[in-house]
C-alpha cells in the first residue's frame, strides 16, 4: 500500500504535465490557425498561375520544356515531408508508412529527399540512404526556404538525377483528418485541357515573351507554388495532429488525478481508521 | 475626370497586397518596361524584379518593388502575381544596400558563383532602392 505521502506527490507530478500538454495544445491551436490562413491567402495565388499555365498551354505553344518531359523512369525521388519535432500524434509516422509503401511499390530505384528531422532519423535508424535533407522550414515559411528546396528538386531533374519527382505530405483535410498523400511534382503533370472549361476561357491571350519562352518563367515557379502549398499544408496538419494529441494527453492527465485523488482519499480514510481502532482498542484495554 | 479606370491587383503568396482602380500601370517586363491602359488587350508578361508605378483614380500614384512574377491583362481587370511585393516605407534601404554591393561583388569575381542568382539579387536590390527613392512622395 503506497504511503498518502506517494499519492499526493504523483498526483502533482501528473498534473505538472497537465499544464505543460495543455498550454502545448492550446500553442498548437494557435499555430494552426496561422497555418490555415497562410494557406487560403495562398490559394488565389496558385489558381490564377495554374490558370495561366492552361492558358499558355491551350495557345497550342508546343510543350517541349524540361520539366515537362517524360523520360523512361529510371531513378525516382521522393520528397517526403515531416516535421523536426515530435509529439504530434500520428502525424509522423502515417507520412512515413506513406512514403514506405510508395517505395515498395515502384520498380525503380528511388531516391529519398527528406525534409523535416523526423524523416531523416527515421530513414537513418532503418539504415537506409537518404541523398539529401533539408530542415523543416519555419513556421513562417518563408519564400526563401521553399525556393531552397523547389531550386534543388528542379535542378535534379533537368540534370537526369532523377526522372520524376514526387512529394509525400500529409495533406490537411481538417482539424481532426489529415491525409498522407503522395503527388507527383517533375515532370509537371499536363493539366487536361477540359473541354467545357478550355472553350469558357477562350480568351486568346498573346504573351511577352512568346509562350515557349514564357513557359520557362512560369514553370520553376509553378513548382514552387505547389512545394510551398505542400508545405503550409504539412504544417496545418502537424499543428491539427499535435492540438488533438495534447487534448487527449491533458484529458488522459485529468483521468489520472482523479484516479489517484479517490485512491489518496481511500488511502487516508483506511490510515485513520486503522489509527481510531488501535486507540479505541488500547483505552478498552486501559479500563480492563 | 473622365479618365477612365480599371481593377488593378498585386498577389503574393502570403496576402492580397493591393487592390485598386487604377489609371494606368507601368511595369518592369523581361523584355523591357511597358504601359498598361484601360481596354489593353488580353495578355500575360513575365515580370523581373523592379520598381512598378501605377496611378489613382485621384491622379496619385503608387510606387511598389516587386519581385520576379507575371502580369496578366483580362478584360476588366490587371492582376500582378509576384514572389514579392514591398512598399517604398517597408524598404529597409541600409540592407538593399548592402544585397546590391554584395551581388555586384559576386558578380565581379564571375568565377565560381552562381551568375543568375547574383543578377537576380541584384536586379531585386536595384529594384528595391529605386522604389525606396518615393518613400514619403507620392504615397
């Protein structure tokens, strides 16, 4: 039987952690929300510049870019998108078991780019090798950061390192759903020129400079667009996926106390008990 | 004042940086600085780094340093998609500075360094300061 003394001591020890899970969910709450508006600021940007893809595309401009090529599929890189820090729940290993099965799927090679800590220490405690990695960006994400990465994918593709290229993230559904996804980024899927769409639009556009030329402008940065929409999405669901862990983990705290608070009491009542009989025994044995 | 206007709108990734009616927009193409006025044919610019001017219903105008981007002309509305976008009084001028010293110095050594890169930063830096020149003017 633990002491009223032990009991009392766990009991502020659980709820010293309490605190700490409950200001982390409510820091996360904060960040997501940050998070989620970065990515609908971001989203009339990425439509009007896929738009204005379609539109180059639908100019009938011959798409002989690189980053447009299909190559025969040699060597594959896989980005994979995590997190440097933990306690976020599940968040990191859906992305990983994710990426695994993409691995195991393909016939060729692949090659790992990982981003975030926790991908690479898990690639590296599997002993498996990664050609590159990069940190997790800030939570600014900031242009700067993305366009690292975006520069790097793109440079390993024109330079046949690589002969696609796809991205592993955990895309954000909602607070309590996120998705591992795996898209391909390189070479840029054509977009389909819907025909009901295309004929809305047909708007015939004249481009400065002419549109093979503009394609070569516009397609690094469309890459980059949807690294860094990946990215802010990544981020939501590692805020959403850390928010729901720490209110679990602050709920399951509250259940502990509880628990050990009716076990003190029970403790506390059995010792006094136990001290009245031994008193009321030893005063009989007096009057005898 | 008849002039007549049309919907102007600057984008970055992170926020709608300005929407305006507007007078007319002189932006800095790839092949050079050009003009748009109501009624322009549709049309889409590769934009590099430089300072962009366009003007107010009200006869002000409206200096910005942008990065590089595209200028899409539709119908009734000019949209400018950019990786950045800044305000003369968001300019600090000491670091632009010290970015356009630092590039033309890369840019001298020409061994070694990554020429495009050096010569977008520079363009950016130039851009920077030219846009900067209006802080307090004009706005």
């Amino acid at each position: 039987m633990p002491s009223t003394r032990d009991i009392r001591r766990r009991i502020r020890g659980v709820k010293n952690i309490r605190q700490v899970t409950k200001a982390m969910n409510m820091i996360a709450a904060a960040r997501l929300r940050r998070a989620q508006t970065k990515a609908e600021a971001a989203r009339p940007y990425a439509e009007r510049l896929s738009a204005i893809l379609q539109d180059v595309f639908a100019s009938g401009a011959s798409a002989r870019h690189p980053l447009l090529a299909q190559r025969p599929v040699k060597r594959v890189g896989l980005v994979v998108v995590s997190s440097d820090r933990g306690l976020c729940g599940s968040f990191n290993a859906g992305i990983l078991r994710e990426a695994g099965r993409f691995v195991e799927e393909q016939t060729a090679d692949v090659g790992l780019i990982t981003v975030g800590r926790k991908a690479r220490e898990f690639f590296q405690r599997m002993e498996i090798t990664i050609d590159q990695s990069f940190p997790q960006p800030s939570r600014e994400v900031r242009l700067e950061e993305v366009g690292a990465i975006s520069k790097q994918i793109i440079t390993d593709y024109t330079s046949g390192k690589y002969d696609q290229i796809h991205l592993a993230y955990a895309r954000f559904i909602s607070v309590l759903k996120s998705e591992p996804t795996v898209t391909q980024l390189l070479p840029i899927p054509k977009p389909e020129t819907d025909g009901a769409a295309a004929v809305a639009r047909m708007v015939a556009y004249q481009f400065e400079p002419e549109a093979e030329e503009l394609l070569g402008a516009l397609l690094p940065q469309y890459v980059e667009v949807l690294a860094y929409g990946s990215l802010v999405e990544s981020l939501a669901s590692e805020q959403a996926a850390r928010m729901v862990a720490m209110k679990s983990a602050t709920d399951s705290a509250s259940d502990m106390i509880d628990a050990l608070t009716r076990k003190y009491n029970r403790v506390r009542q059995t010792a006094i008990t136990t001290q009245i009989l031994e008193v009321v025994s030893g005063a009989e044995a007096l009057e005898e | 004042m008849a002039e007549k206007t049309f919907q102007f709108e600057i984008l970055t990734l992170q926020r709608e940086f300005l929407r305006e009616e507007a007078r007319f927009v002189i932006a800095p193409g790839q092949e050079g600085v050009f003009e748009i006025l109501t009624g322009h044919a549709p049309f889409v610019f590769a934009l590099k780094p430089g300072p962009l001017r366009m003007r107010l219903p009200e006869g002000k105008d409206v200096h910005v340093a942008i990065g590089t981007g595209f200028l899409i002309v539709q119908k009734e509305s000019v949209t400018v998609l950019t990786r950045s976008a800044e305000r003369p009084e968001e300019i600090d001028i000491e670091r632009a500075a010290r970015a356009k010293q630092r590039a033309e110095e890369r840019l001298q050594k020409r061994e070694d360094v990554d020429f495009s890169r050096a010569q977008a930063a520079l363009e950016r830096a130039i851009a920077r300061l030219k846009v900067a020149e209006h802080s307090g003017k004009g706005l």
